[in-house]
C-alpha cells in the first residue's frame, strides 16, 4: 500500500469523529482555501491557524473565522536581540484582537536566522515581564522549545550557543513552575517524542501542560520505533494530545500532495494496523531511512479524543 492523491483515502477506514487540527501555519489567506479543501477530504473540520493579524482579519471578513482559532506568532527577532518592549507591544495586540493563543517559538537555529550575539534562555530575567504579561492576560501559549535529539548531535555541537536540549527543556519547565498560566501547549510532543518517560512525568507534574503532535515526520519516526510504548502513552495521557500537523501554507508554493500526504501518513499511523508503509515525503533527519509508518491502532475512545473533544474542550472551555 502506498500514498495516492487519486485515491486520497486509500487504507483508510471510515471515521466516526470529526478532526480538529491543532497546529497549521496560514501565512497568507489565498493559501487557506487550498488547506481547507484538502482537510475536509481527510475529515478535518477546525483549524487552529497560527496567523498575522491582516491574515486573520481578511479570513473573518471572508465568512471563516468560524473554522479557525487563531494564534499571534510572537516577534521571535525581539527574543533573539532581548527587545521585550517589542514583545509586550505584540501581546497587546494579540489582547486585543481576541487571539485565541500566542505562539512562541524556540528552535536553536532562531539565534543563527538573525544573527543573534547574545546569550539566550527562557529564564533570562529580561524576559520576565513577558511572561508575566501572557499571565496577567489568561491567553494560552502554543510553544516551541526544543527540537529532535539528532539534531543536536549534528546541527547544535555548540552547547555554548544552543545550549543542551535538556538545558532548554530545564528552563521551560522552570517557566512553568513560575508562572501561573491556565493552559499552554508544548509543541512537537513537548519536544520529545523519543522520551516518552520524561513526557509523561512532564504530563502529570504540570496539569495545564498539553502537547500535539505536529510534526509528521518526526512523530512517524519516533514514536513508530516502539508502537506498544506508544499506544501505551496514549491510553494514559489521552486526554492532554492534540492532533496537529504543522502545515505550513501561503509561505512557500505547497501543492495539493504537500497537504494530502501529511494528513494521509497521520490518519494512517495512528487508525490503521498498517506496518512498514513507506512515508510518502522525504525524511532527511532519519539516519537509517527510508521512514516507515508503522501504525498504532489506536481505540476509537482515544480517536474521539485525540482528534477531536482535547481541542474542543481547549479551545472552547465553556
């Protein structure tokens, strides 16, 4: 079996919930009709869309904020240059434009895009009024902290710069026992779909902590190596896992195949018994390639959850 754009649903079962992806990036709103047409094949029906605000407010004016809870991508050049003046005028504006989320991101190769010279931690005491203010305002953070393991043993050798991994997730979990925030979702399987152990710990010792499951490739990889693990994570954390797949639209040209394949190789890896299905894009950050989808077959229960009610429930509290 393999990936067909003729055949979008090829191995596929019928679903009996609906899909809420957690985590897109809308960086134009032409590019979102595209999204949203590929998303209804595969049975998503909400979008929390990552988007600036003349984005947001040309898809209200064009009938689909309805269909997307919008996150305010907070100026990341402000952190790498310490400018938190400039971040806290960005939260005023994500206050009041009625953001659903702010997003922050963190990848270590944030200080190389703009030419960062000075030393970076979330703990840096001039970035305590940021996180203050995203306090005092209630609005959920949808955060990047870290990136996968390998890329620190290939991309990030300077630990004086990158800092270690584990220094990066220390000084997020130490933002999390300072601040008081209601709710927040740590992206990317909280950085660390290869530790499911230290996952889960994070899970029960932070309750307003979510993760998602952007992005595809990365949680095909990692928590495919051992499926009973995973499928165990799930059944206990089911609950606090947002489906999401981190498309990135209006940015680059991304044909109809860019959207379908991620959105095929997800439904397939979590639904489906399907063991050693060739990943439908390339994988350059695999070692040992090629990437196989190796599926989970998850419990309708934990579907219903996962896919749809952990969003609602997030996004609309009451």
């Amino acid at each position: 079996m393999q990936f067909d754009l003729s055949d979008p649903l090829n191995g596929l079962s019928e679903l009996n919930t609906k899909i809420w992806d957690s985590h897109v990036h809308i960086w134009s709103a032409d590019a979102f009709e595209p999204l949203l047409k590929i998303g209804r094949q595969y049975g998503v029906h909400q979008f929390m869309g990552i988007a600036a605000p003349d984005v947001k407010k040309t898809l209200e004016e064009n009938g689909h904020g309805d269909l997307v809870n919008f996150a305010y991508y907070l100026p990341i050049d402000a952190f790498a240059s310490h400018e938190p003046e400039r971040i806290l005028k960005a939260l005023d504006e994500a206050h009041s434009e009625n953001y659903s989320m702010v997003k922050l991101w963190f990848g270590p190769r944030f200080l190389d895009f703009f030419k960062a010279d000075k030393p970076f931690s979330l703990n840096l005491p001039i970035f305590d009024p940021v996180f203050s203010l995203i306090e005092k305002y209630g609005i959920p953070m949808d955060i990047h902290v870290a990136d996968p393991d390998i890329w620190y043993d290939t991309k990030y050798q300077d630990i004086i710069r990158y800092r270690t991994k584990n220094q990066a997730m220390n000084e997020f979990r130490n933002i999390l026992r300072e601040y008081s925030f209601p709710k927040l979702i740590s992206v990317h399987f909280n950085s660390l779909p290869e530790h499911l152990d230290q996952v889960s710990k994070d899970l029960t010792d932070f309750p307003n902590l979510y993760i998602d499951t952007a992005s595809t490739k990365w949680m095909v990889r990692e928590l495919g190596k051992n499926i009973e693990s995973t499928r165990s994570f799930f059944e206990k954390h089911y609950t606090r896992v947002l489906f999401a797949t981190d498309l990135s639209v209006g940015w680059e040209d991304r044909d109809e195949e860019y959207l379908a394949t991620r959105y095929w190789a997800q439904r397939i890896f979590w639904e489906s018994n399907h063991q050693k299905i060739k990943l439908p894009f390339p994988d350059a950050d695999n070692p040992n390639p090629p990437t196989y989808i190796n599926g989970l077959n998850l419990s309708k229960k934990i579907l219903e959850h996962f896919y749809w009610k952990n969003a609602y429930k997030f996004f609309n509290p009451r």
